[in-house]
C-alpha cells in the first residue's frame, strides 16, 4: 500500500471518516435552525397576504390565485387547476414529502425509536388533538350547513412558529424539552395526516386509487433492489402524486407516502466508506507518475465522491436537500395563497363572535394547554412515560401553549373542510387569532419559568440536596495556632 499523502493526518482522517455519516442521520441542530428561520420568512408572507388583500388594489390578490392552469398531454391526461390549488396540491406535496421524511427518521433513528421515550409525547400530542376537536364541536354544535367539518382544524400544530419562539428564549428552554415540543409536533403530524386521509377525502375512484399504490410499490421494490437512479424516483414520484390526485384522497398524501418508503439506511456501512475511501487515497502516488495521472485523480476523486453520497442514507440526502426549500419557498408561498382574507368583504366583529371562529381560537389555546398538559399528567400518572431532564410542569404549560400555534397546517384543513367562502374566512380569522394567542401565552410561560439549572436546584433543595453543605455538621475544626 502507499504512503500517505504529504500533510496528511492520518488519525484525524480517520476520527472524520467514521462521523461522517452521523453528521447527516442526526441533523438536529440544522433541523431546528431551519425551521427557526423559515418561521420568520412564514410570518412575512402571511403578513404580505393581508397587506395584499386589504390593499385598496386587493381584488388583484384573489384574482391573481384564481388564475387558471393547464395541463394536457394526449387524451390520457388533463388537469386543470388554479393556482392556488396547484400551491395546495403540487407544492405541498413536496412540504409533506419532508413531513414524511422527518416522522420516518424520527421512527427509526430518533426519539420515536425508542417507545418508551416516545410514549409520553405521543400521548400528549393525542390529548392535544382530541380536546381540540371536542372544544369546536362544542362551539358550532346546533349550527347549520358544514360548520361542524371544521373540528380538525385546531389539531395542528406549526412546528416552524413553535420552534421559532423557542429559539428566542435560548437557553431556558432545556434540550429535553425542545425535542419533547418537536416529538410532540411530529406525533400531531401524523395525526393530521390520519384526518386528512380518512375525513377530508371525498369522492373516491378506486381504479386511480389502486394505480397511485402499484406505483409506491414499484417504488419501494426498486429501493430495495437496489436501484439508484434519481430520474426514475422523480418520474415514479409524480406518477405515484397524479395517481393519488386522480383518486380522490388529496394529493399531499403521495408525498407523506413516499417519504415513508425511502430508505434510512446507506447504500455503504461506516466501515465499507472507510475502507473505501481509504484505497482510494492510497492510489494517488501510485499514479502520479502515470502519463494520465490527471485523468486518474480525476476519475477516483469522482469515485470518491459518489462513495461519499451513497454513505448518506437517501433520507437524509434528499432531506438536507430539501428542507430549505420547504420552509423559505413552499410554505410560505403556501401562507401568501392562504392567508389573505379581504375584511372589506365580510363583518369583522361578526365573524371575530362567530361560533367557528372562536371554536377555533378557544380550541387552539384552550384545548391544546388542556389537552397536552392534561394527557402528559395521566401518562405520569399511569408510569407511561416521564419529563424530559430539567423540565417541570411550568415548562409543559408553556410548551402545551406554543402547540396552539397551528397556522400552517390548520389553514391547509380550512381549505379541504369548507367550501362555503364564509366559513372559510371565519375559521381563518380563528387561525390568525388562536395562533397568535397561544404564541404569546407559551413566550410568556416559558420566559417566566425557572430556566434549566434553576429548575434542577430547585428540586435538588425539595430532596434536600442543597448545593451548600449541612449546617449541622459539626463544630468546625479549630484553628491552627
């Protein structure tokens, strides 16, 4: 075998070599960043939506989103859809294609792997769906027409705007009780996937249906196979979403799916990249003093290269990739097609009092704090589960609020529950005011709570394991003369 290169340190090569993969499995810290961010970029679109829509030009915004699309090819396929609708079902597809790949790593190699440590979240982001529902349907009980479809929308929650306020209070929210806030999320995702799925489907044509899963089936055996192409994946994946489109389940669904069936695991082990790269490097003396030595650096930094990509499990590539575009380009183009609702068309304080409206804002801050803090305390009670480290139950209060904030994904439900422009703007009006509610509770909450380490002495001294040693330990030792 040859030297090693000139300059080169073989041992932190190596420590590199071994974390590399890591780096990319785990990418928690990126992950929260992102969506930090994104959570700022959100809230300038949704505030540019209702600037638009109240502008005195404001008509142009919901003619603008009403523009119509085209798409034929052949007599096999016509679509033909405005463009807010291509926003609700194209774009956000690929938002819940992420979804999906965040609930898959999340399953296999993140707090969900382990159930015990996924219990707790998991129960609380069931009671923080279930008391919601409860609390709009108590509200538009008795109401005519669809009011009632309404009930899923204060389930949600927007991981971007609840990470968000999180990172502004730094340090005093514990490690444990941000993963126990993006858990509890992640559960509530599923869950909204679920509603989506079984009720806000409408009319549903089997045939389509059995297409669009023959497809993700094609798919999944073509992983497992072994097939690495990247153009079949992306040609099988927007035949899997027309399928399902056709079908009458929303498109999004597709995108859940395939993030679902995409492989957690690298094409090469730790120790296979290593071995890999190793002889690789190990070829460069050997021809440099080849004639093509150029043309041989070049093809095994290329084959380097592709070791490299394929020791990064697809879920995580394609995530990294994809995440960005998520939070600062999809959803808050999704927000700016959404959130626009045009006061000058409806009775503000009407629709501010109206039985969906305040069903949804009591439901998204009520029934989340009531909901959450409710399921964790019967999960602590029942030994199903326990707090993360250094966090009490003002913390939980706190975090149960910022679960209210369900902007995103509760105004994508507006939009399948109501057809009926009224309800529409009612339930939005309770989005806007319900989320930002919950928002400011949870800052609040958690800014005033003990932060981390106060937490943990404070219950040290409530064990009487104060930090200064016993006054009562003795007569102290004389002093030496």
């Amino acid at each position: 075998m040859a030297q090693d290169p000139p300059n080169f340190d073989r041992e932190t090569w190596l420590t590199s070599a071994r974390r590399f993969p890591t780096r990319f499995v785990r990418p928690l810290l990126r992950f929260t960043a992102v969506e930090a961010a994104g959570g700022i970029v959100l809230l300038v679109a949704a505030i540019a939506a209702l600037l638009w829509a109240n502008a005195p030009f404001g008509e142009s915004y919901a003619n603008f989103w009403d523009t119509r699309l085209s798409i034929n090819i052949g007599d096999l396929i016509h679509v033909e859809e405005s463009l807010k609708d291509v926003v609700n079902d194209a774009l956000m597809a690929i938002f819940f294609f992420v979804v999906g790949l965040e609930i898959k790593r999340e399953i296999v190699v993140g707090e969900f792997r382990d159930p015990k440590r996924a219990a707790l979240p998991a129960i609380a982001a069931l009671g923080g769906m279930i008391v919601p529902a409860l609390v709009f349907t108590a509200f538009v009980a008795g109401d005519p027409g669809d009011a009632a479809r309404g009930w899923g929308i204060p389930m949600a929650t927007d991981i971007a705007f609840s990470v968000g306020v999180i990172s502004l209070l730094g340090t005093r929210v514990s490690v444990g009780a941000k993963l126990f806030l993006l858990a509890l999320a992640i559960a509530d995702d599923i869950g909204a996937i679920a509603v989506i799925a079984i009720f806000y489907t409408t009319d549903l044509a089997s045939g389509w249906l059995l297409a669009g899963v023959a497809t993700l089936v094609l798919i999944y055996a073509a992983n497992r196979a072994g097939v690495r192409s990247m153009i079949f994946y992306v040609v099988a994946g927007i035949a899997a979403w027309f399928f399902v489109f056709e079908s009458g389940i929303h498109a999004t669904l597709a995108g859940v799916a395939l993030g679902f069936i995409t492989p957690a695991a690298s094409w090469y082990s730790d120790d296979e990249y290593f071995d890999r790269a190793e002889w690789i490097l190990s070829q460069r003396e050997i021809h440099e003093a080849s004639p093509r030595s150029a043309e041989r650096i070049d093809e095994h930094a290329l084959h380097l290269a592709n070791v490299a990509r394929e020791s990064v499990p697809p879920l995580s590539r394609l995530d990294h990739a994809l995440h960005p575009w998520s939070s600062f380009f999809i959803v808050p183009i999704f927000a700016l097609a959404n959130a626009g609702v045009r006061f000058a068309d409806i009775d503000f304080g009407a629709a501010v009092t109206s039985s969906v409206s305040l069903g949804v804002g009591f439901g998204l801050v009520f029934g989340k704090i009531v909901g959450i803090s409710g399921a964790t305390w019967l999960a602590l009670r029942f030994n199903l589960g326990k707090l993360p480290s250094r966090t009490g139950w003002p913390q939980i209060f706190g975090l149960s609020a910022l679960a209210g904030i369900g902007f995103t994904v509760s105004l994508f439900i507006t939009e399948l529950a109501f057809t009926e422009e009224l309800l529409t703007q009612q339930a939005k009006i309770g989005v806007f005011i319900g989320s930002t509610v919950a928002g400011v509770i949870g800052y609040l909450l958690l800014r005033h709570s003990p932060a981390p380490q106060e937490a943990l002495e404070a219950s040290r001294e409530e064990r009487g394991l104060t930090m200064e040693p016993p006054t009562d330990a003795g007569p102290e030792p004389a002093a030496d003369d």
